[in-house]
C-alpha cells in the first residue's frame, strides 16, 4: 500500500480480510491483484471519490473482523442465506414486505436507511445479541438484515441462527452493493461512510449534504459558518446548545475566550 500510494484500513483475522482503501485507479487494481492472490475469493466494491478520503496506512490483525466479542462464530464458507441486489429488492418492494433489521450503530443511520427498516439502536455490534435477546422477534417469519458492505451481517447472521432464527437473509455487499444496481431502489437518504467522505448518495459519489459534528464526532446536516474562520462546517443537534459555533477544538477555545471577554466587558 505504501509503494503504491493506497491509503485506508485492511482487518486481517483467521475468519477473512476486511479493509476500505483508496488510491488511484491502477494502483487499486494492482492491490487487488494482490489480495486476490494472497486470500482467494474476495469481494471488492468499489465508489469514486475525488479527494484521498484517508490520511493513514494501517493493517490491524485482529480476533475478528467485527466485533460481536463472538471469535466462535465463524462464517461458513458455502452459506446459502445471502441475497443478491436484485433478490433484495424484489423482497423489500414486494407486496409482503418482509421485516428488515439494519445492524449497523445507530448513528449511521441518521443519513439514510432502508425504507421501513427497524432500528435496533445498537450502540456498538457487540448489542447485537442483547437486542435480539430483548427484541423477541417472531422466529417463523422471515427476518432481512443489512449493513453497509454485507461484512458486518456475516457475524450478525450467526448470532441470530445461533438462537434459533433459520429464515434469516442478508443483502449481500451491503447498501453500497444494492446502490450499485438501484440508485432510485428502496434505500433512502445517503449511506455513512467511514471515511473523509461521511457519505456517499445514490451514485455511491460523496454529496457533501452530510459532515461531522466537531462536538461529538457524529454525522449532521445542519450546516453552519465558523463564527471564528468562516468556514463551513456541520453541527448536530445534540451538540447545538452545548458547542459554540466552531468548525473545530482550536476555533471553538478561540470563540469562547472572546464570548468571555466580552461578558467580562459587560458586566
Ligand atoms: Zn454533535
Ligand atoms: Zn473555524
């Protein structure tokens, strides 16, 4: 990655490889080229965008790729209960829809989800499995699950057979795979990307509709001007009454102590 000027995060563990990288394109390719030879079958997804959305090299090696704190739950190799776009789509936009669960935190689902989606408000995977203990969901029926790549839904699958659900699926490549084949599909609002992108729109291109909130590091899109730089920048909610207006740690000690001086001046 370093020779070739790639930037991004690979997982490697003994369950798989999970990384998002960014280069440019011929030398994306060759990393490819690499790990397909290296670890066989996998699968690459791909989005544009026009600026390098990382600042780092980094291989981690770790228990798991995601953490459910399950290192036993091992995904099968030749599993039946994945769903292509096309699959996915016919389900969610059929006459029955069947329920579907977004497994991902709950804050990326503040930029977009899946139309009628349940939220299980997890505040990391590792809630996983209380939510399902706590959830009680029908065991009969037939259960849909999703995440952003498909990486996260290999281990949540697990959890869920695991306490008895079979007629359990999940979308395969996650939202960014299903964006590829329908843009204008049952997916609403943008996907949260973990990236200097924040998210990227129907076209899997980055909108800027969507920053981080400097005060609490979520995604937002109530845009505002920094009192301190003029810069444009995004602040949530949550944050509005307790962060002044300031695109970042150094603008906001700045606008403070001159909030104080003239408090001072005041009284
Ligand atoms: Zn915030
Ligand atoms: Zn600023």
């Amino acid at each position: 990655m370093e020779r070739s000027g790639v930037f991004g995060l690979v997982i490697l563990a003994t369950e798989g490889v999970n990384g998002t990288v960014a280069g440019a394109e011929a030398s994306i390719s060759e990393i490819q080229d690499f790990i397909r030879e290296v670890a066989g079958g996998v699968r690459f997804k791909d989005s544009i965008s026009d600026v390098r959305p990382f600042k780092r090299v980094s291989v981690d090696v770790r228990a798991e790729i995601v953490g459910l704190k399950r290192p036993d739950l091992v995904p099968e190799k030749d599993d039946d209960h994945h769903l292509s776009a096309e699959e996915w789509h016919a389900w969610v936009t059929g006459a029955n829809p069947p329920l579907v669960i977004d497994t991902r935190n709950d804050y990326e689902l503040r930029t977009g989800k899946f139309r009628n989606a349940v939220d299980p408000g997890l505040k990391s995977f590792s809630d996983w499995g209380r939510y399902l203990d706590e959830a009680a969901l029908p065991q009969e029926a037939p259960v849909l699950i999703y995440c952003t790549g498909g990486i996260r839904c290999e281990k949540a699958i697990l959890e869920m057979r695991s306490r008895g659900f079979e007629r359990v699926y999940q979308l395969r490549d996650g939202i960014l795979g299903y964006l590829e084949k329908y843009p204008d599909g049952a997916f609403e609002g943008e996907c949260f990307v973990f990236d200097d992108r924040v998210t990227v729109g129907p076209e899997l291109t980055p909108t800027g509709n969507f920053g981080v909130c400097p005060g609490c590091g979520l995604p937002s899109d109530a845009k505002k001007s920094c009192l301190q730089c003029g810069n444009a920048f995004f602040l949530c909610a949550e944050c509005e009454g307790t962060w002044p207006q300031a695109c970042s740690k150094a603008c906001r000690d700045r606008v403070l102590h001159r909030m104080r001086a003239t408090a001072r001046e005041a009284s």
